[in-house]
C-alpha cells in the first residue's frame, strides 16, 4: 500500500542487500533498534546490524506477520547530530521474503 502506514519494503530475490536510516540530533544514552518486520520464506538468513555490529537471525523471531522485533542495543557516549544504521547481508546466497515496514531507535 504505497505512501500509507502500510507500505512495505520486500525483499524479492537478492544475493546481498544494505538498507538503513538516519536519525537526527540523537542524544547521549543507550537505545534499542527495532525493527517492525516479517519473514514470508521458509529459509531464514542473517542480518548484521551496524552499529553496533551485531548479527541477528531472521529465523530466531520473524513470521509471517508484521511485528516489532529488537535487534541491536547501541550506546551513545556523546550526542549525534546524526546516527546512521544499516541492515545487511553480503555473503551472496540468495535471500528473499523478508518485509520491512520501520525501523526505529527507542530510548
């Protein structure tokens, strides 16, 4: 559903991909990254999370519905004017089905 609460990234059949977002005057504090997402296939893959340079695994939680998900733990000493984070996988097996609708820093 395109341009509404309901519009979703798919992921169809990559061998790699990088997606991330910026957030903007980050204070000092510890945060978690979610993500509201959902795994349509029967195989699952690894994400890695940066920062803070985690890996986490599609299979340990996705279904098929879209719910929030914590996936990474990062921890700011000094405020940012901006924090970037990506999601990623480079390893060149084939991955598909993942759906991702946000991802979000929460104090």
């Amino acid at each position: 559903h395109k341009g509404t609460d309901d519009e979703v990234l798919v992921l169809r059949n990559v061998c790699w991909f990088q997606v991330g977002a910026s957030f903007a005057q980050v204070p000092a504090g510890k945060f978690r990254l979610v993500l509201e997402a959902a795994h349509t296939c029967m195989s699952g893959f690894e994400i890695r999370v940066e920062p803070p340079g985690d890996t986490w695994n599609t299979d340990d939680a996705l279904t098929g519905s879209i719910e929030e998900h914590e996936v990474a733990q990062i921890e700011l000493e000094e405020p940012r004017d901006e924090l970037r984070v990506w999601l990623l996988n480079t390893t060149g097996n084939w991955k598909q089905g993942l759906q991702l609708r946000a991802i979000s820093l929460v104090p």
